[in-house]
C-alpha cells in the first residue's frame, strides 16, 4: 500500500464514515484554532485512509524527528507527540534537521528529513529512515541512506507523491553551475533513496519575489485537482517575504517535461498585514473530517525578527480551508489570522454569492476571497450562542443596527445581544441560519444584509 499523495476529498469522506458509521455524518467536528501548533514549522499534516491524522514538522532546535496523531484535525493541537529519532552528537547527520515528512511506501513507513554534520550544519543533504514496526509512533526505526540524486550539494524539502501508477520524489536542491539557492526538481523512484531517470529541472527562482534576500525555490507540495497537477513552492529569505509560488500542468501531460509547467508570475500567499500574519510559506495540503481541501503552512505572529530568521522559533502551524477559483485553480486567499478557521457563508438563493463585506459594510455578493471569510466565535451574548468576525477585522463583528440593518461593529463596543446569533439547522430544511436574539433572521434583501423575516432561502446559507 502507499498513501503518497492528497486523495480525492470523495474517498477520504467516504472512507471516514464509512469507519464511524451513520452517526458520523451527525456529528460536527471541532473547528481547529490557529495557530494549531506553535513552534512547529515546515509542517507536514496528511490524513490517512483509516481516518487517522498525522503530523510532522521542523522543532526550533533542529535536533531530532517528532510525529503526532489524533483522529481530527483539531486533535493535533494537543496530541502527544513522539521523539522518533535524535541526531547524533557528532559526525554525519550531527547538524541541522529540518523539514521532514512521513510517507507510506510498499506498505512500510519511511521518514525523509534534511540534516547537516555536526561540524558543518548547514552540509544540508536528504536522507531517509524506514519504521521497523506497523505503528511508526512507538516503532523501531532504521536508517536507509542518503537520498541519491545527480549532485553532492545543498538537498531538501523531498516530498514523495504518485500520479497514473508512476512514483515520483520532488525536492529542492542547489545545482552547481546554477547561481541559486535551490530550485526545484523531479523524477520517478526506484527505491527510496534512488532515481529511476535522471531528474528534470522544474523551476529556477528569477522573478522578484523569488529572489528577496536568497534565491529560493523550497518546499515543494503536489496537490491533484480538476483535471491539473499543482505544485506549490516557497520562495524568498524565511522573514516576512517569505512566501508561496505555485507551478501548474496538465494532469494529462508529461510531468517530466519542463515546458509544460507554467509558473504565476506573483505569489499566490503571501505576508497580510490585516490578519497579522508574516511570513507564510513551507506548506502542505491535505482534507478536513468532511473531505474539504485545507491548505497547512507555517507563519509568524510578528514582522520584525532579531538575529537569523532561522533561529526565530515562533514559526507556527497554521491551516486554513483551499477554495477554487471558478477556472479550476487554487484560491490561497491570505493567511486568516489567529483564531478560529473560518467559513464562507452563501445564500440558498444565490449560488455563487457570498455574505461579505466591504470596509465596515456587509453585503451579499461576489468578491474577493478574504472579503467572504467569517470567523464563528463564541457569542458575546454568551453559551449557545455566536458572533461573527470578518477575518480582515479582527476585533470586529456583524452586529444588528436600527430596523434591522446590519453593520460591522467593535467587538464589546455595544449590546452583545445585537452582536450576537444562534446558529441553527437552515429555514429552508439544509445549511445554516442565525437567528438574531431579539427576533428575525440573518438575511439579505437584494444583497442588503439585515436581520429580519422574509424568504427562507435568503436566510439560509450554504457554509464551505
């Protein structure tokens, strides 16, 4: 068996209630909260067929492998997590251990990781660890080797996916005679520390915001979607201008080809002043307990850093769910912020129009994605209840005006009640509704939010 790739989000959701049960498709599972881990960057999160939600990453001081597991998403925020393998206090692999990720190959548990020496740390090379034992949790781990490729240079960032039957490994790595940092490469496996072909080129870092402070092309993470191969990469220095570039190809079309990726010539996730977040990047895909694609990346709270980003240890877990634009590409949207992950709420009535807002004003309609993003916060009215925050205006709220009209208002600056919602099964037999506490519904009226009565499906919202 080999889970190397983010499945379908229609067979994780089926596989997961398929293992619970009826009852599962009832059951609400808890919103994950960001940061979901801190201190943990380069994060690797996948879930597995049996439901199981893994979890690897980068530890501040790059000494030693750590992996946790929970049945949800949220789950991980808390879960005990296991010290696999400790670098050793001298010679080779004694340096620097960043970045792994765990994958399931030929049924066996394989750990990829990059590690310096311990008298050169930054003598970066890949290498690979295999479990001994079906549990890689408590299981005896054993070293493969060095992960083999064309040179002896600067090696990372190796994640391993398989697309129409052919294994393929896709790493960052320097190539002598190419003045960069690291670019991007890939080629099928042989075994797990060796190429079946040599490798092909995928992307240089030359555009500007590839470029600021090193020339980088790290992180690789593929992701499968509406008839197209994604690659998205981390470019940049790890401060605040680090961010994500994505590579695209025909799912149909020779992956080893260089020219047939095509790069977006701006990065598609980026630093957002608005959500306080810096520097985002390394990230990684997988699905959420209802099979929704969530994009895992890591970032700071803050912009200005002392010393070595590297050594700054409040890179973060974060993650967040990935939409799609209506072409069929991903929509990264910004980083959301601390807090609750939040939703997009569309009304029955509308398809493809969302409850957002413009400045302090909400409304129904189509715009960008940070504009329809709604976080569910405790109400401020208290248990049972909800407030809902716009993620660009942390600290604010939707909050019922004169007659009706709704406003976005500071949280605690009012009445809770009219800040406040009960969120219950939709009016109209499916979705969601808020009920305002003084009477009437959250609703729009031509895309004038208000509270009030009126038309059931203007008053329930499909929530993705």
């Amino acid at each position: 068996m080999s889970f190397d790739f983010t499945p379908s989000r229609r067979t994780m959701l089926a596989g997961a209630l398929a293992m619970a049960g009826p009852a599962a498709a009832r059951i609400s599972p808890v919103t994950p909260s960001n940061p979901l881990v801190r201190q943990r960057a380069d994060a690797q999160i996948f879930r597995r067929h049996d439901g199981q939600y893994y979890m690897t990453a980068s530890v501040p001081e790059y000494d030693r492998l750590v992996l946790r597991r929970a049945p949800t998403l949220a789950g991980l925020s808390t879960a005990q997590e296991a010290v696999i393998w400790r670098r050793p206090k001298t010679g080779k692999l004694g340096g620097h251990i960043w970045a792994p990720e765990l994958h399931e190959i030929d049924g066996r548990w394989h750990m990829y990781f990059a590690a310096g020496d311990a008298d050169q740390p930054f003598h970066i090379r890949t290498y690979v660890l295999r479990c001994l034992d079906k549990d890689p949790m408590t299981g005896r781990w054993e070293a493969v080797g060095q992960f083999q490729t064309p040179w002896d240079s600067f090696t990372l960032d190796s994640t391993v996916f398989s697309h129409k039957g052919v294994r393929y490994i896709l790493w960052a790595q320097g190539e002598p005679g190419v003045k960069t940092n690291s670019n991007l490469y890939l080629a099928p496996l042989a075994t797990p520390t060796t190429l079946a072909r040599p490798p092909a080129r995928l992307t240089v870092p030359t555009l500007d915001w590839e470029t600021r402070g090193f020339k980088v092309a790290e992180g690789p993470a593929p992701l499968h979607r509406n008839g197209r191969l994604f690659i998205s990469y981390s470019a940049s220095a790890t401060d605040d201008r680090y961010c994500l570039g994505l590579l695209t190809a025909d799912a149909d079309a020779d992956l080893m080809a260089p020219e047939v990726w095509s790069k977006s010539p701006e990065p598609v996730f980026k630093t957002c002043e608005e959500t306080k977040v810096w520097g985002p990047g390394h990230n990684a895909f997988t699905v959420d307990e209802q099979g929704r694609d969530v994009l895992v990346y890591h970032g700071r709270d803050y912009k200005e850093i002392k010393g070595d980003p590297l050594f700054d240890p409040n890179r973060h877990t974060r993650v967040q769910r990935l939409y799609y634009k209506p072409d069929g590409t991903p929509d990264f949207g910004v980083p959301v912020g601390a807090g609750e992950v939040p939703d997009r709420f569309s009304p029955l009535d509308r398809p493809g129009m969302f409850l957002r807002h413009e400045g302090d004003r909400p409304l129904v309609g189509a715009g960008e994605l940070p504009t329809t993003q709604f976080r569910q916060k405790p109400g401020l009215a208290g248990p049972g209840t909800v407030s809902l925050e716009p993620i660009l205006k942390p600290g604010f709220v939707l909050a019922v005006g004169a007659n009706g009209a709704v406003e976005i208002v500071a949280a605690g600056s009012g009445d809770p009640k009219r800040a406040s919602f009960q969120r219950g099964v939709g009016l109209a037999g499916k979705g969601v509704s808020f009920a305002g506490l003084s009477g009437g519904h959250l609703r729009h009226r031509d895309g004038v939010v208000i509270v009030g009565g009126g038309d059931k499906g203007a008053a329930t919202f499909v929530v993705s």
